[in-house]
C-alpha cells in the first residue's frame, strides 16, 4: 500500500519560511518523479514544483520560481519544499504526489499516480 504523509505546514508571516517534507512508503521511492501541487480555498489544484526520479531535473511554476526549492533524499523515501519569502497567495493546503515509475516529467495532476493527504500552509500579512 502506497502512502505519502506530508508534515511541516502551519502558520507563518509574510516574509517567512517553511519547509514541507513528504515521506514515502509502498513504492519504489528512486524511480518516481516527485511533484508538489497545491490549492487555496475556492481554487483548483495548482502545480508548484516537481523533481525527477533521478534528482537532475526540476520545473517550478512562475509564481514560486526563485522562492521555492524542491529536493529529495532518496535513503530516506523523502521529498522536501523549502518556501522562502511567503505571502498571502501562497496559503493553500499543499500536496505531495507521485508519479512513475521512470516517467517523463509532468505538471499536470492528471499524470500523478499517488497522493498525499495535504498540509496546510497559511501565511498571514
């Protein structure tokens, strides 16, 4: 059984940082792209961020380009995102995701396999 359990949402000021980790279970963590998708209240679910199974290639929406950094540490089935200089559009519940094994990369949720629960990201201004 696949799990994926987000943690280190919470609340924040604007200006602030918070990381998100994601730890993994049931799969072959090294050979699925991990992706990071988010959606505030009223919203669609938004892509943020996604990293290849292989760790060498990234892609960040516009909106978090330069702010965010998504990493993995395959011996321990986690994937993180660093959020550096939050604001108020950033709140959202933040989900993790799995998509692969050995796939092209995607943005799109569609093309994600397993999900996380989500965590909540709130900044206040």
């Amino acid at each position: 059984q696949v799990q994926l359990v987000e943690s280190g949402g919470g609340s924040v000021q604007a200006g602030g940082s918070l990381r998100l980790s994601c730890a993994a279970s049931g799969l072959s963590f090294s050979r699925y792209n991990m992706g990071w998708f988010r959606q505030a209240s009223g919203k669609d679910r938004e892509f943020v961020a996604a990293m290849r199974w292989r760790g060498d290639i990234t892609y960040y929406a516009d909106s978090v380009k330069g702010r965010f950094t998504i990493s993995r540490d395959n011996a321990k089935n986690t994937v993180y995102l660093q959020m550096n200089s939050l604001n108020s559009e950033d709140t959202a519940v933040y989900y993790c995701a799995a998509d692969g094994p050995l796939a092209v990369m995607h943005t799109t949720q569609l093309e994600y396999d397993y999900w996380g629960q989500g965590t909540q990201v709130t900044v206040s201004s």
